[in-house]
C-alpha cells in the first residue's frame, strides 16, 4: 500500500492536523491526532468530496486529504493483502527450505505445501533465529547454498536475535538486506542476499 498524505483528521471527539500514512497492516495518523488502526479494524471506506470517510476501531474516521488523494486511499484500501507466503515469495512451485528454531504460527501456516526437505529444490531458505547459533547457521546455509534467506525472529529488545544484530552479522558477510514483512505482533521477517 504505502501511502502517505498531509491533511486533516476527525476522530473519537478529536480533529487536527496530520500525516497520514497507509500501511500494509493499517493507517498511522501523526500529529495533532495519534492514532495506530489496525488493518482489521478498518471498514466501510469511501470518498465523499474532499475526504476519506471510514469506520476505524467501530467509530467514524474522516481524514481530508484532497479528492485525487482519498481516491489513491480507496483504490489502494480495495485491494486484497497479500497473504505471508506472497509476501514470502514461496508456493507448491517456488518451496522454502527452513532451518533453525521451530516456526512462529503464522510462518508454519504460509509455508504449508511450499516447503523442501533441504536445500535442493528449494528457492529460499527461512531461518527462524532462536539464538546466535540460528543466525551462523542461517549466513552458512546461504553462503553455502547460494539461496536468499529470509532470517525470522522476535521483535523488540527482548528478541533472542535482534534486528540490529542479524543486520550487522549478514553485512559483515557482504549480505544486504533487501526486504522486510511483519510476521504477527511477536515475529519480523528480513530477506538477505549477497551483494555482487
């Protein structure tokens, strides 16, 4: 989706002025009005002249972004959401060979029928990342295999694996992170491949 406007917003009792940013996973208003919506929470969009009007959260969300904008929104808010294997870039024909800590749910549930018992056959590998050891073996299979990895691990502070430190790791190997995909509230994705 990817959009994102400077306009006005009305909602829960609140209008000011904001940036509006339309995001895969929801609408983020900054500003004078702060708000997260998740994705899920959104309903019933419509252009109506200069504004956005939908249900966020179960209560009205007007955003005055322009006529041409707000019909960007719309277009943008009519489209399906990839799934996480779209995202991922795996199916029946293009599997996933998956290495490292057992999977999060939601990664279990997008690999169903896409995955490869190893490295041949597959077109990527996912490592999910439990701990320094996950991530050595995740940059080794890839050097070794010559596969993009995508490297799955928990958000946060609290992260056995932070982002900070899977970035470093793959770029001190000539790795560079070229895509990333939210995996649920608990879990990120980052792609890797090699530079060259």
């Amino acid at each position: 989706m990817g959009r994102e406007a400077e306009g006005h917003a009305i909602w829960r009792g609140t209008s000011g002025t904001v940036k509006a940013l339309l995001e895969s996973d929801g609408i983020i208003l900054r500003g004078e009005v702060r708000a997260k919506l998740c994705r899920d929470g959104l309903m019933n969009w419509r252009v109506d002249g200069e504004d956005l009007v939908l249900q966020a959260e179960g209560e009205p969300l007007v955003l005055t972004l322009g006529a041409g904008e707000a019909a960007a929104w719309v277009r943008a808010l009519d489209k399906p959401l990839p799934s996480l294997a779209a995202k991922l870039g795996v199916s029946a024909e293009a599997k996933a060979w998956v290495i490292g800590g057992p999977p999060p749910e939601e990664i279990a549930v997008a690999l169903a029928g896409a995955q490869s018992p190893g490295a041949e056959g597959a077109s990527v590998i996912v490592a999910v990342l439990t701990g320094p050891v996950d991530l050595k073996a995740a940059l080794a299979a890839g050097q070794a295999q010559g596969l993009r990895v995508w490297c799955v691990h928990g958000k946060g502070k609290g992260a056995a694996v932070t982002d900070a430190t899977v970035r470093a790791a793959f770029r001190a190997a000539g790795w560079m992170d070229i895509k990333s995909s939210a995996v649920s509230e608990g879990f990120t994705a980052t792609l890797y491949r090699p530079t060259g």
